[in-house]
C-alpha cells in the first residue's frame, strides 16, 4: 500500500476542521453527541481517484471516499453511489460539509456515545477499515 502524500494528510486535516467547524455546534445538542471524540479523518489510502477511510465525529463513525478538490459535487439526482469494496458493496451518499469541501459519506456506527476515548475511537476506526478490505466470507 503506496503512503499518502503531505497534500493528501493535510486534506484530510482540513476534512476533520471541516466537519468541526461546520458542525460541531449542532452535534453538542445531539443525545448521542460524545465530548470525548473530536472529528477525525483516520486510516486513509488511495482507492482509484478517491482517499477512501474513515471519518470519526462526536456522533458516528463513516466510511468515506473523499475526491480530488477539483471534482465538483454531483448533482442531486446521482447523489447515492452505490461501491464495490473487497468485502461487499456500500451505498454512499454525497455530502456538502461547506461551501467548497464535498465527500460520498456511508455511515456504518450512528451511535458512538459509550466509545471511552479517542484511542479507543482510532482503534474502532482501524478496526472498521480491515474488514472493509478484507475479502467477504465465501457463501456469506
């Protein structure tokens, strides 16, 4: 797996203070907002012209394919996506965070209030991306 470039790690820096700066505000008022995580784009690689990984916020944990910054957002009618990952097929949305930043989001956890910590946020999201890209189960 070929690493990720300094302009790739700072993109997704900037996905993370998106999510925060965009909303942050709203989620503290969410039941299942959780003040011991903070956004977190985590385990990242190159998958085809997307950054696939997971995004981690107070409320959930995503799996995200982030696209080049040049690529504009669909239009709303091809909205959902449906892709091919080595242990299934997800379906992604597309998700504005702000103005200029733009991502296909699929939510796997929509309830992250008993994670005790961002290690232990950081170890689910590790834990999420092995599987995905693992191979599915024959018969299963």
């Amino acid at each position: 797996m070929q690493a990720l470039s300094p302009e790739q790690y700072a993109r997704l820096r900037e996905l993370a203070g998106t999510w925060t700066r965009c909303h942050l505000k709203a989620a503290k008022h969410d039941a299942r907002f959780n003040p011991r995580l903070t956004a977190d784009a985590l385990c990242f690689r190159c998958q085809g012209e997307y950054l696939l990984g997971a995004l981690i916020t107070p409320l959930s944990l995503s799996l995200v394919l982030l696209p080049d910054e040049e690529s504009p957002p669909p239009p709303p009618e091809q909205g959902t996506r449906r892709v091919s990952l080595p242990s299934g097929t997800y379906g992604f949305r597309a998700e504005s965070l702000d103005e200029t930043l733009w991502l296909w989001r699929c939510e796997l956890l929509d309830d992250l209030s008993d994670v005790a910590s961002r290690q232990e946020a950081s170890r689910l999201a590790q834990q999420l991306m092995e599987r995905v890209m693992a191979p599915a189960a024959p018969g299963g």
